[in-house]
C-alpha cells in the first residue's frame, strides 16, 4: 500500500495546480493524473452530470491500485465529494475544507470573499465549510449587482460577513495562457469590482485554475488582500493524512508520474507543461 501511487482527478487540466503542489511538498510519492478533458467544464454542468462524471473518474484511478484520493476539481468537491467518499475505500481528499480553514486562519476583519465556478458558487460549499468550521449558520443571504456579470452574494453567518461570485471566464484565460495581459486585467477587474468595495481582507481562490491569475487578481483586489489558494492548503492535508494512516511512500526507487486524458493529448501537453513548469511524459488517452 505504502509504495501504491496517489490519484489525482480533474476536470481538465487546472488541477495540475494541486498535482504541481504533491510534486513540491512530496516529492518521492508516486501520482497518477486524470484529466476528463474531453468534457470539460464542469463548473457550468448540473449536479447529476458531475456526480456521474466524478463516479466515472473515481473508478478509473481506484482501478489502477491508488492508496489515496485526491479530488482536485472544485466543482467536484462542492458537489460530489461525500458521494465519492461512501464509494471507496481509500482516503478521499478535496480542496473545499483546505481552504476554508485556511481564510478563517488567515482573516482579521471576518470580511472574506470566495470566486469560483458557477457550480461551486450556487453549491455554497465554501461559506458550508467556513459555517461548519465555525459553529456559524447563515442568518441572511443578500444579492448585489444587477447584470450577471455584476452579481455577487453577501452572506451573514454568525461573525462572518462572506461575499461569493462566480468568474467563469478566469478558467478561459488560464487556459489560453493569458494571464498577464489588458484582457485578463480588464475581465479581472469587471469581475471584482463589488468584492473590492466591500473591504474584505481574504478572497478564496476557489477554482483550480485561478492560482494561474494570482497576480492579476491581487493588482486588483490590492496587496492587502490575503489570496488563500486551496491548491497549497490542500497538500498540506495529504501530507498529514499519509503520516496518520502511516501510508507514506518507502521505496528508494524514482517515483512514477503517469497522466491520462481523455481528449487527444497534444493541448493538455502544451497548456500543462506551462501549469506545471515542467515536462509531461507518460500520457494516455483513455476512455471512461
Ligand atoms: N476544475 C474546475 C474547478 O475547480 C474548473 C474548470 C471547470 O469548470 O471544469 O471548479
């Protein structure tokens, strides 16, 4: 069990921000990624399709002998997470609770914001994690903007004050590599606009791909606002779960990376290598 690889799945490529993370943090395990390229997003899909997509990937990893589930897709965690975890026997990890323990860590005012897909915005899982956390329930839900480019929640819970809003076109951007340009500032600061007002002092990166736009989001939303990235917050958890289940990697040997996809590889290849600052070598297509 020790020496069997850790599985990592997403809906495409943006979960390679996690993978890039196992690689920093620990280096001698051995990963097997999936990307369901082929269909991504998922961020747009309704429940039912993710959780039969997420079943999907699930069985295909569990398949190959993993010791460990890692569910790196926002989306996925937001929505299908518990699901997942009644149907295997391995740990299952997402990036939902990571994050929402680290804004309650790192936030002074109690102001925090959360940006993520549609999915994961309408799922509340966040501010249901934070509520959680916290012994906190949600008292009063108040919409703000009038297009839907514009709309953003505020959320009162106990303490907190969280504002969610959904930035669907930051996956576009990170996948096309434009990260640093007028179009992604000019998108980032359409989108931010009212979160900005409200004086937060944390904003969860809630979506694999926006790690990519750091940056940019941080030019906007001013040096003052902690950016929480699930990504880091969520290998720290496989970290201590492979040292409680005492199930860390022991072998001397190099550790094998393999990735599947489930598109023709060639994109996943060129945008990943970019995501992972390093080259992708045993890639397959598959069908699920
Ligand atoms: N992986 C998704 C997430 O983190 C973003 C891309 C998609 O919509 O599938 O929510």
């Amino acid at each position: 069990m020790n020496n069997s690889p850790i599985g990592v799945f997403d809906s495409g490529i943006g979960g390679l921000t996690v993978l890039k993370e196992i690689f920093r943090v620990l280096p001698s395990e051995s990963t097997i990624y999936l990307g369901d390229t082929a269909r991504v997003p998922y961020g747009i899909r309704s429940s039912e399709t993710v959780t039969r997509y997420s079943f999907e990937n699930t069985r295909f990893l569990t398949s190959k002998g993993i010791k460990l589930l890692v569910v790196a897709c926002n989306t996925v965690s937001s929505i299908s997470l518990e699901a997942i975890r009644k149907s295997v026997s391995v740990p299952v990890i997402g990036v939902i609770e990571p994050g929402a323990k680290a804004a309650i860590e790192a936030t002074r005012t109690k102001r925090i914001g959360i940006i993520g897909t549609e999915g994961t915005i309408k799922s509340n899982s966040y501010v249901n994690a934070i509520n959680a956390l916290r012994n906190n329930k949600t008292e009063e839900i108040t919409e703000h903007g009038e297009k839907s480019m514009d709309r953003y929640f505020e959320i009162r819970s106990g303490d907190f004050v969280i504002f969610t809003k959904a930035c669907p076109l930051f996956v576009s951007l990170a996948e096309e590599g434009w990260t640093a340009n007028d179009v992604a500032l000019l998108t980032a600061e359409h989108y931010l606009r009212g979160l900005k007002k409200e004086r937060l002092d944390t904003l969860i990166l809630g979506c694999t791909h926006y790690p990519v736009l750091k940056d940019i989001i941080s030019k906007v939303m001013g040096t003052e606002v902690t950016l929480i990235d699930s990504a880091v917050e969520t290998v720290m958890t496989i970290k201590d779960i492979l040292k409680r289940e005492n199930i860390e990697r022991s072998s001397a040997e190099k550790p094998s990376r393999e990735f599947y996809v489930t598109d023709s590889p060639g994109r996943f290849i060129k945008v990943g290598e970019r995501f992972l600052q390093q080259k992708i070598e045993h890639i397959k297509k598959i069908e699920l």
